[in-house]
C-alpha cells in the first residue's frame, strides 16, 4: 500500500471535531440506483445548501440484483443522479462525475475514473477548509484517489455510511463486502473518518409508505418520485418498514448532534471480515447512535418548504 502523510494528535483531533454551523464543502459518492435510499440522500444534501457546500457527486460502483457488473451498477447509478436533478429542477451536470467500473484488486493499484479525478482535485482546491467527502456505497473511489494522491489525507475527512459496530461477531454489510480492499485502505491510511455502522446505528432510520405517502409524495415532482421508489421496491409491503440508510451520513454533515459518535482506535478489518482493535493505532470517530426523528423531520421539512417554493437546491436550477 502507498505511504500515507501521518496526522498529528492536533491536526487529527481538530479535523474529527464536528463542524460547526458554516457550511462544510462536501462531496457525495453514491450508489444511488442500488437501492432507495441513496435517493433520498442526494435530495437532503443538494437541499441543505446552509450547511452543505455540495461540490461535486461522484457516481459509486455496486453489483446485486439490481445492475449486472460493478461497471453496469456505476453506470445506472449516474443515470439515477440525473433523474434526481431533473427533477429538483436542476441543470447543472458539469459536477456529477462517473466512477470505478471495477473493484480494487489489491491495496497497491487504484481504479482511475472520473470521480477519482475529481475527490482529489477537489481536495486540493480549497486549504482553508477541507473536504468532507460522504461516501454512501462501496469505497473503491475514495481509495482510489487516496491511492493516486496519498496527501489528501491531509485535505479530507471521510463520512462513511458502512460496516457493522466494531462489538458485532462480523463486519459483513453491502457497502463494506462490495469492495473489502478499499475499506481496509480507508481504516489504515490514517484519513480522518467519521464511520456510521449499519446494524444498531443507522438501522433505526425506518419509515413506511404511510409515512412517505404523508410527507413526501405530496412535495412535487421529486417527491413523488422518492414514494414511488420506495414504494416499488418491494412487492410486499403489508406491515413492513424500511431503513432509509444513507441519510444518516447527510444528517451527521448537517447537525452532528443527530448522529452521536466518539473518537476510538480505528479498528482492523481482517479478511475475514471481522473487527480487531489496537489502542495504539490512530483515532476515528464511530456513531452509536441516530436521532430517526429529527432527522425525518429535517427531510420532510425541506421538501415541503421545497415544493412550497420557500426552499430552492443548491446547485442552479431553470
């Protein structure tokens, strides 16, 4: 694996402080057609321009049943970016950006691509401020640009929306088992990284089409799209709920007091997929926790006040 710069305590324990109320400059890697939430993800941040800087949305590989490869699931997922826009009423497009068409094979070779092209560019934009990027799907961008540039673990600070707790008898979760290689580079590279697990964390967003039907379909064109793709996931939806994942990472960007978190070691994904810990490694932040209801109400609000014309996204529009 490259040579990574190592942080000081000071400049680590500054970058991991949560930010404040200015807005933070952000860049978004998703897998958005991989499920229904990511969806829902990249319509809180482009709404939340008083907290969220969105630079850039880079497109993630994934591989299930929803895509055919890895390259197929990248490529749907930039498409799904482009449905959200148009729907928001958004016409920029010169800041959403293609992905890895494959996995990392070893932690030694990135995967070029647009996207990380552009996390390492626009790492270096700015040294006042660094980039939060907020990755939602697999890792295998952000570690390619870690790869390609290993100083920009001096520039960024990685949100991730993956893994289990560090206490769990396994690691195993979708984000994390697309691309093993490139998450154990992001634990090891010493980046700082804000990790929000899957299982007892950001499992508790759940909402139901009853909820939805109330709170989003209502809101315009992007809201009845957002229903409608939650609401065709399934076949079943009789007495069911359904975790909205990927806001978890949104709202900790927007108010890290929804998301509680404590700076830990950062733990060390073996191979097969299980957590150790060393005190003597360098921290990261872990959540333990989401506020469900604050966070709901932060996206239900904004889409309302969007549709009500009293909220407009924060990239240009028609």
């Amino acid at each position: 694996m490259a040579e990574f710069p190592e942080l000081g305590q000071i400049d680590r324990i500054e970058r991991l402080t949560p930010p404040g109320t200015a807005a933070r400059r952000v860049l978004l890697d998703t897998d958005t057609y991989n499920e229904v939430d990511d969806q829902f993800a990249v319509v809180h941040a482009l709404l939340s321009g008083e907290t969220i800087d969105l630079e850039a949305i880079t497109a993630a590989p994934f591989f299930n049943q929803r895509s055919e490869s890895p390259a197929d699931g990248m490529e749907k997922s930039f498409e799904e970016i482009d449905r959200l826009l148009t729907r928001l009423g958004v016409t920029e497009r010169d800041r959403v950006f293609r992905g890895s068409t494959s996995y990392l094979r070893d932690t030694d070779t990135p995967v070029e691509s647009d996207a990380a092209t552009a996390i390492v560019e626009r790492a270096h934009a700015r040294t006042d401020q660094p980039l939060y990027v907020c990755a939602i799907g697999a890792l295998t961008n952000v570690a390619s640009a870690l790869l390609i540039d290993p100083t920009i673990v001096e520039r960024i600070v990685v949100v991730w929306l993956g893994g289990q707790p560090t206490h769990s008898p396994t690691a195993r979760e979708f984000n994390l088992m697309q691309d093993v290689v490139a998450a154990q580079i992001l634990f090891d590279c010493g980046a700082p990284v804000v990790q929000i697990p899957c299982r007892g964390v950001a499992s508790h967003l759940l909402t139901t089409i009853p909820e939805l039907a109330h709170y989003v379909e209502p809101h315009g064109a992007i809201g009845r799209f957002l229903f409608e793709t939650y609401e065709t996931y399934r076949a079943n939806q009789f007495a069911r709920s359904k975790e909205i994942w990927d806001i978890a990472a949104t709202a900790w960007l927007i108010d890290p007091t929804w998301v509680p978190s404590a700076i830990v070691p950062s733990p060390i994904l073996s191979e097969r997929l299980t957590w150790s810990v060393d005190a003597r490694r360098h921290g990261i932040r872990i959540a333990d926790a989401v506020n469900r209801d604050a966070i709901f109400g932060d996206l239900f609000t904004k889409l309302e006040e969007f549709a009500g014309g009293r909220r407009s996204p924060s990239w240009r529009t028609t």
